[in-house]
C-alpha cells in the first residue's frame, strides 16, 4: 500500500487539530480505511479493475459507473453487506465513524470527482520511476487485450505484451482478455483422478475435463505379442504388483509415480541391455524387456533375501 492507514489516519487527525475543514479530515480517514479494507476488490481508483474481481461472481462494483451512489446507500451496504456475494457487513470489524468516513470518500472521491485516488506504483511504495514501463501499462490497465494476435500489435505494442509477459503477469494476471477461453478446473488436483482404483489398470474413463491428464496416458496396459511364457508371467506380476507405482506402461509417468520423492523410475530406461534413450521407447519390445528386468529384480530379491527386498519376495504367488 502506498501510505500505511495509520499514518494517513495520523496525519488526518493532525490536519484536523490544526484547524482544517473537518470534511477533509474525514475524507482522509475514509481514504485510509478505504486504501486498506476495500481497495483489493474495488480498486484503488473505485473501478473494480482488480485480479479479486477476476474471481468473485457478482463483480465488486465499479463506483465510477453506473447509477450514482450516494453516502446513505453506501453506509447502508457497509453495515449490512450483500447476502450471497463477497461484499460482507462491515458491522463489528469497523467503526461506525469509519463507515462513515469511506462511505463519504467513495461518493466524494469515486463517484463525483472520478479522482483516482492513489497510484500503487510510486516511489514511496516501492517503485521508482515505473514510468519507464509505460510501453506495458496498456496491458495492465486492459486497454489492450492481452489475447490480441501478435499480428495485429503494433511494435510498440508488442515490446509491451512481451515485457508485460515477463515482469508484470504475475500479479496483474491478464487485465483484459477478448476470449476467456475454458473455464479452470475448479476440481482439487489430487489423487485419485478419475475414478482410479489401485489394481485398476482398465482403459482410463474419459471425461471432458480429466481426460486431458498426461498421466493417464501411463495407466494403459500395452498390448505385447509373442512373449514367453515366463514373460508372461512377468508382465502379470509386475502389473498386479509394480504398475501401481512404475505405471502399466512402466515409465513411471504415471499419477502417484511422478509424485513420489524420490521418484518412481522409468523402467522403460532399465533394460538387460541398458538402452536407454528413446531408440529403447520405440522399440515395441520395450515393456517386454522391463518386464524381464521386473523378472530379473524378483530373481536377485529371493536370492538376496534381507531387508527392504523381502517385500519383493511376498509379493510371489505361492
Ligand atoms: C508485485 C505486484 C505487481 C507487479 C509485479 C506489477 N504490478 Fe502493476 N499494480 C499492482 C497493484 C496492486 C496495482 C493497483 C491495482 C489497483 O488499482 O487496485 C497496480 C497498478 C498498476 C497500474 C495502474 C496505476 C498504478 O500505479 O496504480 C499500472 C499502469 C500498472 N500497475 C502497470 C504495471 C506494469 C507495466 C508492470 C510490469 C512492468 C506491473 N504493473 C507490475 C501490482 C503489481
Ligand atoms: C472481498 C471483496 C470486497 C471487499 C473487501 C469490499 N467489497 Fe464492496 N462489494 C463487493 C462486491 C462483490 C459487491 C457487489 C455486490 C452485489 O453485486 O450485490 C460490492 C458492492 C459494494 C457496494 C454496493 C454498490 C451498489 O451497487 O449499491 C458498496 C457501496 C461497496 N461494495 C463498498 C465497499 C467498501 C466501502 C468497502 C471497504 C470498506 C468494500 N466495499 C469492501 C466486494 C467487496
Ligand atoms: C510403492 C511404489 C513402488 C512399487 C510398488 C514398486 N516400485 Fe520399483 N521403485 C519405486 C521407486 C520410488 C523407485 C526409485 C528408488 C530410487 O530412485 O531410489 C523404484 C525403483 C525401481 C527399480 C530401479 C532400482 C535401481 O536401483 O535403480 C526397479 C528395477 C524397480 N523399481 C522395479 C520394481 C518392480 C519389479 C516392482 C514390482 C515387483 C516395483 N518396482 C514396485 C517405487 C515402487
């Protein structure tokens, strides 16, 4: 924030003592409530031009638009809120007298006077000489849309859209877009997706949002022709026992595989015959020979017996 609401509230109190118009006083302690309770959903210019309203459904209002408000109506909104929308009673958490206060600032400095209030980036806050970023600033305020086609930016427009890309996205988020484009997933983006079941390797369950995870591209059995029986019953083994974390496809791309720490291997890299690279992930043998190493890591744990690997060794059939 540009000035902290105290010392505003300080300096207004001191305007006050020392004769000032009362209003102005007020309207100083209506900025500071405002620049620090209202200014994150409205804007600090009262446009509601604010990443929140980007989220929040009503949009905070915009004061600069629209049917006027006055004083009245915006102390009665303060003190009752707006059921059902972000706009909460402001009742118990201010006083009446700074109700009072940023409701007469918001008619006096929004509604009537349009004024902008104050600016973020100023030197006190922080940010000497933003001016210097000017050619980005119509990204930001949403003059242009950030989706515009490169093509049709001019080049000024464009060392903008790339600086804005770089420095300012962050916390503007895009001001303005023409196209929306698809709602964000308003799922958590936890395990497990799409109905999976652990032991559940069938062909994944499309839907129109999940089916677009990479991971459960991992989750499909590959159909291998011409294995040997002992192959066979390796690739059974490893897919009742191994898929759960190295994926069916063995590549450990697969959901929780990608999670673990450390990570699950690609055993697609771990052949006999150690070729890795993606001549081994063309190669249409591949999970063949996984499997195999699957054969091989079963072999030395019964051979081996202690420790971690014993639980290698339970996992057999009788
Ligand atoms: C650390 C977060 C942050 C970054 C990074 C940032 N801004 Fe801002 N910017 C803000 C906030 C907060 C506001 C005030 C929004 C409001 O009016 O409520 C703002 C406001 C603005 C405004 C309106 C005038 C003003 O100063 O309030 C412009 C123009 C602007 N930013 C441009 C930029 C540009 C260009 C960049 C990149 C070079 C940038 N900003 C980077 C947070 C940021
Ligand atoms: C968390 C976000 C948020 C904060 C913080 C917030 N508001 Fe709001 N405000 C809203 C939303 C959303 C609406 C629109 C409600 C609706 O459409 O009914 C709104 C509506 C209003 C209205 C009603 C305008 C009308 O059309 O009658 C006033 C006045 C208002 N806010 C003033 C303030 C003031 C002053 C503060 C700070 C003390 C503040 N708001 C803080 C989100 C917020
Ligand atoms: C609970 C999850 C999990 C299961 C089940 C699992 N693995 Fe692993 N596996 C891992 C992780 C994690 C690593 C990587 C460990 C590391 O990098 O230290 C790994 C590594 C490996 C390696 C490489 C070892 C090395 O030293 O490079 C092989 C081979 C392997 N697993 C085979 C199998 C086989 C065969 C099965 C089934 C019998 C199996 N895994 C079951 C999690 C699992």
């Amino acid at each position: 924030m540009k000035r902290g609401a105290a010392s505003v509230l300080a300096a207004a109190l001191l305007a006050a003592g020392c004769g000032v118009r009362d209003d102005e006083a007020q309207l100083e302690a209506g900025r500071a409530v405002y620049n620090y309770r209202c200014y994150f959903c409205h804007g600090y210019s009262g446009d509601a031009k604010t990443l929140a309203a980007t989220y929040l459904e009503p949009k905070p209002r915009d004061f600069t638009q629209g049917p006027p408000l006055d004083a009245a109506a915006i102390l009665a909104t303060l003190k009752h809120g707006r059921e059902g929308t972000a706009m909460k009673s402001f009742t118990g958490i201010i006083s009446e007298r700074e109700m009072a206060a940023v409701a007469a600032f918001v008619e006096h400095e929004f509604v009537r006077r349009k004024a902008p209030n104050t600016a973020y980036h100023t030197a006190d806050n922080g940010w000497p000489d933003h001016q210097r970023y000017a050619v980005a600033y119509p990204f930001a305020t949403g003059a242009v849309a950030l989706d515009t086609p490169v093509e049709q930016l001019d080049a000024h427009q464009r060392r903008g859209r790339t600086l804005f890309l770089e420095a300012c996205i962050s916390c503007h988020d895009r001001a303005r877009v023409a196209d929306e484009g698809p709602a964000w997933s308003s799922r958590p983006l936890s395990y497990p997706r799409m109905g999976f079941q652990p032991g559940d390797y069938g062909p994944p369950k499309p839907d129109a949002v999940s089916s677009a995870s990479v991971y459960a591209q991992h989750d499909i059995v590959p159909v291998i022709e011409g294995l040997t029986p002992l192959e066979k019953r390796g690739e059974s083994l490893f897919q009742a026992n191994c898929a759960f974390c190295h994926g069916a496809d063995g590549t450990g791309k697969n959901w929780i595989g990608q999670f673990m720490e450390p990570k699950a291997r690609d055993l697609t890299l771990y052949t006999r015959e150690h070729a890795g690279g993606a001549a081994a992930r063309d190669d249409p043998r591949r999970a063949a020979r996984h499997l195999d190493a699957g054969v091989e890591a079963r072999a030395a744990a019964s051979r081996g017996g202690g420790g971690g690997r014993l639980r290698v060794t339970r996992l057999l059939p009788p």
